[in-house]
C-alpha cells in the first residue's frame, strides 16, 4: 500500500469542476487528483477559491459542474458525515477543537468508546485518557495532562491533536484548511512534520495554504489556484522553491514591485 | 491564549490542590460552607442547626435545585430557558385540569403532564436550533406565552384563577390514585419531615452528574456549548443535543409543577413566575459559565443549597425577610467573582 504506482487510481480528484453561487462564479473548470500516501498542496491568495474548493472536497457544497472521483470511482457527497464516512476527513483552521474542554474529551469527541447497554451506556474514561494519550505520543505530541483544557495548548499543539485525531478514526484522505497560516515558525514547523508523518503512515493529504515555504517543504504536488481557476500544476521534481514562490506571487508583478521598493527604499 | 509558545515546553504537573480548584464548583461549595457557619452563627432560634432546621432548608432547596441542574446543563450546552418557572404552574395547571375538569386518572394526568413538558421543551428547543434567534428570546416568548395561557385557560374553565379539589373528587371523596401521587411526590418522612422531594433533588444531581461525566451525551452537552461548530464538524448531533436539553428542562419544571400540586391540593394560575432567576442564579453560583461550555451538574445543587440556606437562615436569624432580595444579590455577585479569580488563578487560558 505505500508503493504509489501510476496504475493505481488518485485517493480524491475532480475533474472539470465548477461552482457557482447564483452568479458568482466561485470555481470554474478546476481538474485536480489526489495520489495516495501524497501530500498535495493547494496554493492560493485570498479570494482564489481555496475555501470552496475545501467545501466540494469534504462535502459541504456539491459541485455545480463536473465530476468527483474517489478512489476513481465517481461519487458525490450530499453531507460532510458523507465524506467522512468515506474516510475524508477535513481539519478546518480554527473549528476542529473545543477550547475549553479536555484533550481527551475533544479527542474522542463523536466518537467517543462506550461499553455497556442503554441506559446504562458509560464512556470508558479511563481507557479514553490512556489511549488519547498513546496516540498522541505515537504521533510524537507529548501532552502532559490529558485532563487540561485544549484552550491551554499552544495553537500548534492543538492543530496537531486535530490530526492526530483525524487520522486515528480512520481517515484515508485527509483536508487541511490553512493549517500553519496562525501559527509561529516553530510551531508550523511541528505542524509540516505532523504532516509528512501522516502521509508516511498511508494518508493522503490536501493541504491548502498560501505560504510557499510551507507548501513546498512537505509537498509532492502543488497546484496553484488563482481567481477561481487552476493556473498552473508542478511535482517536487520539477520545481524549485524559488519558482513556487513567484510563481505563487503573481511572477512578474513581484518583480516589479520590488523593483519599485528597491528605487524607493 | 498562549499561542506564542513553543511546543516543547510543558505544563507543570499540576498539584492535587490546583486539581481541586480547578473544579467549576469548587468556589461554590467553599461559599456554602461559609454561608452555612454565617447563619448557624446568626441562627436565634437555634434550630438552623439541627435536623429540623435541615429539613426546612433542604425542602426550599430541594424544589429550586431539581430545575437548577437541568438548568446548568442547559447553560453547559449554551443556552438559557426562561420559561423553566413558568413551566411550574402551566404543568401543575395542566394536570389539575385534566383530574377535575376532564375526569381523568391521577396518574393518567401526570403521565400526560410529562408529555406535555416534553412537547413545550421539544418547541423552545426546536426553534432555538431552526431559527437561530438566541435561546434568552425564544425562551422570553415562550415565557409571556405560557403566563398569558396559564391565565386564560384557567379563567375560562374554572371562572377562577386557581385550579382547586385536587384531593377528593366533588361529592367530597377522596379521589382515587391520589394518596399513591402524594406518596411519590410529596410526602414526608423521619421523625423531622424530610421531604420526598429531596430524595429527587439528590438522585437528579448523582444521575446528572453521572450523564454529564460519563456519558457520550454529556461529552456532546460541553461540545455544542463550547463550540457547536467545531462539534459539527466532528459529527456530534448539535441540534438534537440542544433540543434534548430543553426537554429535560421542561420536565424538570413539570417534575416540580407536579410536587407542588400534590403538596397543595392546588394550583395558582400565577405559581412559578420569577422563579426561572433563582435557577439561573443557582447554575450560575455553582460555577456554570454564562457563555456555556463549562460548569457541572452538582453545581447546581449547591447553588441551590446557598439559595435555600439563605431564605430559611434568614427567617431563623428573625431578620425583616424583605432583605433576602439583597442577599441573593450579594451572594451572586460574591460567588461569580470568586468564581472568575478562581478560575483565573488556576487554570491560566481558560476563558
């Protein structure tokens, strides 16, 4: 299974698809395709469709035009309990945990192990806290107190939690919304490592970012969306960072601007 | 937030005391004791003290504190009921009516009555998550809704605005099923009248608490109330989750809609209104945070504890009762800060 070869169909990919809402076109003829045990990155400014092309990849919106694939099979989600039942689980930037309750709690929260019948079903707290906690550190985050609130935790250290969740119950593609965009260098830094080691340990990952630098350190595939359209598609191999930033950056306009801070600076 | 920090530094291993005061009712519990002492020290007629003084402060308490947990859990899962006192009289009302105006059973009636509640709860609820209006005005309308109905309906059925006779039957002979209700709901026992009603209030706490802690319910109760979305996306029932709140609210009301009724023989068409503070009061004495997410079920409890001990201290002390208005002031305003120093003493980011 951690051999990709060329035959075996893409984890996730679209193909010509479009979104519109009402007139607004969000998305238009975007075709992409998610290579298992890969990390594919996303890369996009502000307004270029990245959110939406998130919410047709975990079901939140159903595409207007095109097709979805999933394991090369056509499918369409018509909720996002869909998808994750499908094992596509998306991690969005700021919603995945609640602060205030422990780490065990959100860690297992909707999926939480119960033993016994109604009404007298209890959660296994115990083997919950203990597990957590395993879990946790097999994905190398060492959390102390598993009973602290995760409102405590620093904000890599939560992004972290919600991966390590994710692809604990079970998901084979996973959807990263931004997961570095409000974090400090260190702790992207830990967050990219959590990343790669999630696609090393069988899970395809779609990371969406507008940072370059973060793309390219753990990317495979990098696809760059710009108003709502897929500009251009690179592999590891033939790109540099260099390209992908400016690439990323608009290219020419970047050159001129600074040229414009150089003359003016 | 400490979002600045690195990864690797850790936690300190916390000590069995900040564990303690980490507790939501821990602040309350400390403020019981102390309201306890003042009056027992202030008791003039020296019965506060005793099993007779408990007995009467655990009465008053035991009726506001079988609403205030199913209140707290409601406020744990972020959002308020107002019409949790009104709810008292529409039930005992309800059910009254049924036994005199219609003829039916006792049991029958408050078999009904508890379905009745669930329907009202099922409605707040099912309006707070449909329409998205904040829970403190869909509840406010449910509220003036209900004392208006409370009122009519009564008048229009019995020319009064009370709903009488509930222990015999109109030739003056006791009517049947009743003696076996008042024995459930509202009978006595030892020597110094403990009410049955305290019984309630204690299993309620034990088994709410118990739900809260140790059920994948009362997970999902701390999940929609501290953050529904985040809940959503991780496939917790945020709708049905708050619904199920509003009913047990409901029939907590009803529960004591129903205790008052049997205990009275009566029912005023006005009985509850202005009670549904002291439940807030209560929750919130007990630790529960307004903005939901974070409290406990015998928090509740206590608050209703505090609340009963004051009303009844205060007639033993032989104060003017019209001063226990202020008193409950002081005591929520006292408890909410300790509250908040506790918790921000102990817990550092929590909010």
């Amino acid at each position: 299974m951690t051999e990709t070869s060329s035959h075996e169909p893409a984890a996730l990919a679209l193909e010509n698809v479009g979104k519109r809402f009402g007139s607004v076109i969000a998305l238009s003829d975007v075709s992409m395709s998610v290579p298992k045990n890969q990390v594919t990155c996303v890369l996009g400014d502000n307004g270029a469709g990245k959110s939406t092309l998130i919410k047709i990849l975990s079901g939140v919106h159903t595409p207007s035009d095109g097709q979805m694939y999933v394991n090369g099979e056509p499918t369409t989600f018509g909720s996002p309990r869909e998808a994750l039942d499908m094992g596509i689980a998306t991690v969005f930037q700021d919603l995945a945990t609640v602060p205030l309750m422990a780490v065990w709690r959100n860690f297992y929260l909707g999926n939480e192990p119960t033993r016994g019948f109604w009404p007298f079903k209890g959660l296994r707290t115990k083997y919950a806290k203990e597990s957590c906690k395993a879990e946790l550190a097999e994905m190398g985050i060492d959390i102390r107190d598993t009973e602290q609130p995760v409102g405590t935790l620093s904000g890599g250290e939560r992004q972290a939690v919600s991966i390590a969740r994710a692809v604990h119950f079970g998901a084979n593609v996973l959807i990263l919304d931004e997961p570095t965009s409000a974090l400090g260098v260190k702790q992207s830094g830990v967050v990219l490592k959590h990343i790669r080691n999630a696609a090393d340990a069988g899970v395809s990952v779609v990371f969406i970012t507008h940072n370059p630098h973060h793309a390219y350190l753990v990317g495979d595939n990098f696809y760059l969306l710009n108003r709502g359209q897929m500009m251009a598609e690179y592999t590891k191999e033939n790109v540099s960072r260099e390209e992908l930033v400016k690439a990323m950056a608009g290219g020419a306009e970047l050159d001129a601007l600074a040229h414009e801070l150089g003359a003016t600076g | 937030m400490s979002t600045a920090t690195a990864v690797d530094e850790r936690v300190n291993k916390a000590s069995p005391l900040t564990r303690l005061m980490r507790r939501p009712e821990i602040g309350a519990l400390m403020g019981a004791l102390v309201v306890y002492v003042f009056f027992a020290v202030a008791d003039q007629t020296g019965t506060f003290f005793s099993l007779d003084g408990t007995a009467r402060w655990t009465d008053v308490a035991s009726t506001y504190g079988i609403i205030a947990i199913a209140v707290a859990l409601l406020m744990i899962g972020g959002e308020f009921d107002l019409s949790s006192g009104v709810m008292i009289g529409s039930s005992g009302l309800f059910a009254g009516l049924l036994m005199t105006e219609y003829n039916i059973g006792v049991w029958p009636s408050i078999f009904l009555t508890f379905l009745f509640a669930a329907a009202i709860g099922f409605t707040n609820g099912w309006l707070v998550v449909t329409t998205g209006l904040p829970s403190f005005i869909v509840t406010l309308a449910m509220f003036f809704s209900l004392r208006g109905i409370n009122l009519g309906v009564t008048k229009l059925l019995t020319d009064t605005v009370r709903v009488a006779g509930i222990a015999e039957l109109p030739d003056g002979s006791p009517r049947p099923g009743y003696e076996s209700a008042k024995a459930v709901f509202a009978s006595d026992f030892s020597a110094y009248s403990f009410r049955i009603a305290v019984v309630w209030w204690l299993v309620l706490t034990v088994l709410a608490t118990l739900v809260l802690t140790r059920t994948r319910f009362g997970n999902w109760i701390f999940a929609v109330g501290g953050d529904s979305n985040a809940a959503r996306n991780v496939g917790v029932p945020v709708r049905r989750t708050k619904i199920m709140l509003f009913m047990y609210v409901s029939m907590s009301s009803c529960l004591v809609g129903i205790i008052s009724l049997m205990r009275l023989k009566s029912m005023q068409a006005g009985q509850g209104v202005t009670q549904e503070f002291i439940f807030i009061i209560a929750a919130v004495v007990g630790g529960c945070l307004l903005t939901g997410g974070y409290g406990s079920a015998i928090g509740g409890t206590i608050g209703a504890a505090i609340i009963g001990m004051a009303f009844i201290g205060i007639a033993y002390a032989q104060w003017n009762t019209d001063w226990t208005w202020l008193f409950l002031g002081l005591i929520l305003f006292v408890a909410v800060l300790t509250n908040s120093l506790i918790r921000r003493r102990f817990q550092g980011a929590r909010k």
